[in-house]
C-alpha cells in the first residue's frame, strides 16, 4: 500500500514523449517549407496539413471534404492558407483532377516521413527488462542497511537481475534534491515527510532494545531504569534510523543517559561492545545481527518507547517509471511485513 502525507498524493501517469532521431527536423521541414529557405509560420496547423494529403491522395476538393467531412469551403480556404505558406500552387486543375505541383510533392514526401516518426513516437513504450538489464539503481539509505538490508536484497538481485548493480549513498539533507533529480533512485529509513510531490510506502516497523555484551558484570537478564542511568554509553547519531524518536522519549521522561562514547555510524559498534561494559540503544533489526554472533544480548528497554516505520520514498516523476516500479517490487517483496 503506497501513502502518502504533508500534501503527497496520487498523480496521473505523465509521459514526456521522446521523438524518434529526425522527427522534429522531417516535421519543421513540412512545416516551414525549408526545402526553398521560407521562414517557418504559426498559422498552420496540423489539420491543413491533412488536408492537403487528403487532396493529393483523392485530387478533388468534394471528395477530399466528404471524405474529411467537412464543407468545400473549409477545404479552399485551408488550401489558400497553404499557398500564402509555401508561396506556390501547391495544387492546379488538370484533365485528370486536382494535381500537385513539384513543391507539393516535395513537401508531401517530407510529411509521409514525419508521420511515420509520429506515429512510432505515439507507440513507443519503454521496457525494462530486469534479467538483462545492467542498470545502476541509487539507493539513500542508513549504513544499517549495509548489515540488515542490502545482503537479502543483493541475494535476491543475483537471483533474478544478475547484471543489476546497487550504489549505496548516505542519508542527507539533500534527499528530496536527489530523488526529484533522479540522482537517486529511492531513500529508505526513518525519513520526515518530504511533502507534495514524494510517495512513500512503509515497508516494516522497527523498535529500539539495549544491546550489551555477554557476560557484562552487571547487566543480567533484565535491564532497570536504575542501571540503565548509572550505565555508561555508547551512542550513534545518524538521520534516517529513529534516533530523534528515542531523544525526545528520553527529554519527555526525563531520563539521564550517561555518554561515554559517540560514533557516527553503527558499522564498527558490534567490536566495541564485546569489548567495553558500554550499553548501546540500537534499532531491533540491527541488534538481532549483532546477538548473532553470541557475543551480544539485546535487552527490553525499562521504559515505554513508541516504535517507528521503516518507509521507502521516491518522487512522483518516476512512479510510473517501469525501472523504479520494479526495484519498489522488489524491496517491498523482500521487506514489507
């Protein structure tokens, strides 16, 4: 379930059409009359245009309106507008019907072509096919993710997409700059809102526990709010992982925490546990990679914590984006519980 909030909302799917190589130049040729050096005009329109291929087509005013279903009159004064255009006849009467001139036909040679670039251009659909295609998709994210997220997903990519490549960048302030550019791909974490124009979709709920070492000399199986003030710890401040949710319960309860340690990043914070008595709040999903090992035991925290949503975020731009809807598939294939 895609949702959406501060302003985001569904939008109608919106294509800019990329024209197949020469169309804009087949199409300014017909229009413009370039073939003699005339200046192209505003005052044609598309519907001239098909008229005077009816004309060619038919070589008679009364068909070419019947057929077109519209007055003879409507017909002569389009071609009038024409002539005043291209500076030529464009069409005489002979023995045999109406004619084109050498111009008309030159002209009609270069719209024929024009049309066939339209019309490929208005069937045109773009594919994506994930077993071949070599694409780099640009992922903001926690360096959590280097532990929890990206080894399932890379397991899976070499599964289904082998060629596929995943590019890993830091959380920023930058974010909304970056996927409204296509800088990146998606942003994955405990974002804020970004407002209209962003779609998010959550893809699992995570909580905080307090990770120890084994064999810590005073933290056994149970944590007390006394010992969790009189503990010494280790923090990590980094955006996207909830860490302001846990600041805030801390203010609103005052409760003191005890600093000894702060790091910037959660990689390299599974060493120094094992080998200091620090306490460490970490979200749930990482400490359950940490206690893998044995060497790590998570604890419930001793006082009430609201948990926090783990969401997937990207700009509307690219919503209907076949690429970018599948990598979404896949991350909420493997993620959203």
């Amino acid at each position: 379930m895609v949702e959406g909030h501060n302003g985001c909302k569904e939008a109608p799917q919106s294509y800019t059409a990329v024209w197949p190589e020469g169309a804009g130049a087949a199409i300014g040729a017909a229009l413009s009359g370039s073939s003699i050096g005339r200046p192209a005009t505003t005052n044609i329109d598309l519907k001239s245009l098909i008229i005077m291929n009816e004309l060619h087509r038919t070589r008679s005013v009364s068909q070419a309106a019947e057929n077109l279903r519209v007055s003879q009159s409507s017909i002569s004064m389009s071609l009038a507008k024409l002539r005043r255009q291209f500076n030529d006849p464009l069409f005489v009467r002979t023995s045999t019907g109406m004619e084109p001139t050498p111009h008309a036909l030159e002209v009609l040679t270069l719209l024929s072509k024009a049309e066939r670039l339209i019309q490929s251009a208005l069937q045109h659909q773009v594919i994506f096919d994930a077993t071949t295609s070599e694409r780099i998709f640009h992922i903001c994210s926690t360096d959590i993710a280097v532990l929890t997220l990206l080894p399932t997903l890379m397991r899976r990519l070499k599964e289904i997409a082998p060629s596929i490549q995943v590019d890993l960048l830091p959380m920023s302030d930058s974010i909304p700059r970056l996927l409204e550019s296509g800088e990146v791909d998606l942003a994955v974490g405990f974002i804020s809102p970004m407002g209209a124009g962003f779609y998010q979709q959550r893809l699992f709920r995570d909580r905080f526990v307090c990770a120890v070492r084994a064999g810590h000399p005073r933290v056994q199986d149970e944590l007390t709010l006394q010992q969790f003030e009189l503990e010494t710890h280790l923090t990590v401040a980094t955006p996207g992982t909830g860490h302001s949710v846990l600041e805030r319960t801390l203010a609103a309860k005052k409760i003191r925490r005890k600093v000894g340690l702060r790091v910037p990043s959660f990689l390299g914070l599974a060493p120094i546990l094992t080998n200091t008595d620090y306490l460490a709040v970490v979200p749930e999903q990482l400490g359950q990679s940490f206690a893998s090992t044995g060497q790590i035991r998570l604890l419930q925290l001793p006082f009430a914590i609201a948990p926090y949503y783990i969401l997937q975020h990207w700009h509307e731009r690219y919503n209907h984006d076949p690429a970018n809807v599948w990598f979404r598939s896949v991350m909420a294939e493997l993620f959203l519980r």
